[in-house]
C-alpha cells in the first residue's frame, strides 16, 4: 500500500469510528504522536491499542459522529489532512457535562508511514473552538 492508501484507510477505517480494532493492521506496534495542547507540544507514544481506545473514547464523547476529509494531500512517506467531525455532545468533556447539543471538530495532521504503516503524526486540533462551543452550549 502506498502512504496515501494507508493513511485513507486508517482515517476511513479507524478515526471515523467505523472499526478502531483495525488500528493494529494500520499502525506500527509504537507510533510516536506529537500533540499541541494550550500551544505546548507534546509527544506521546501510542500502540494501536491505545489508539483504538481512544477512537472509543471520541464515540462516547460525540455519539455517532460524522467524519469528513476536507484536504487530503501527500509527498514522499508523509501524508497531510484536514478533516471536520461533527457529533453530538453526549459525554462529559472536562467540567462541561453533557448536552446532547451539536458539536464540530476541526483539526489537522501529517503522517508519516514507514513499511506500510502509520509510524508518527502531528495532530493539531482547534481545542478552543470545542471549548466555545461548549462554554455557549452550557449557556442555553
């Protein structure tokens, strides 16, 4: 599979919710995931498992939610991709409890695949955006 296959797969398949068990054929054993939280980096590792735990966690959190490639574009073993997620607020986030009130994600990351799997990504996601989201769903 080429990295943009991977990668597609993996969004498709596994961050969309559809099956997170699928991470293990689409991610090395140990990926290294940079993460920016309140504009500080972070870098965790995540073995596929954790990673489709986390999938399961996001569909506790939105519901069913919908999951659409926005910008999709790809050079040498590194993939890039915008994406928007829209669910439902149906788990709590923080100290904001739930809603039941429509939520969107927005973010963004490149990937970088090696033997056919995702070995390490930058994710950005726009946190302040859920944050007003939930500050304004919590008001009404």
């Amino acid at each position: 599979m080429t990295p943009e296959q991977v990668v597609r797969n993996f969004l498709e398949i596994v961050r969309s919710g559809e099956n997170p068990e699928f991470s293990n054929e689409l991610m090395a054993d140990s990926v290294m995931a940079h993460q920016v939280v309140s504009e500080e980096e972070q870098t965790i590792q995540r073995t596929p498992q954790e990673y489709a735990e986390h999938v399961k966690e996001m569909i506790e959190t939105y519901g069913n939610f919908s999951f659409e490639i926005q910008e999709f574009i790809s050079q040498g073993n590194k993939v890039y991709v915008r994406w928007k997620q829209e669910g439902k607020h149906q788990g709590n986030i923080g100290k904001y409890q739930t809603t039941g009130l429509p939520l969107v994600e927005l973010a963004s990351a490149v990937y970088r695949v090696e033997d056919e799997k995702i070995a390490e990504y930058w994710i950005q996601i726009d946190r302040l955006g859920i944050i007003k989201q939930l500050e304004r769903n919590a008001s009404n």
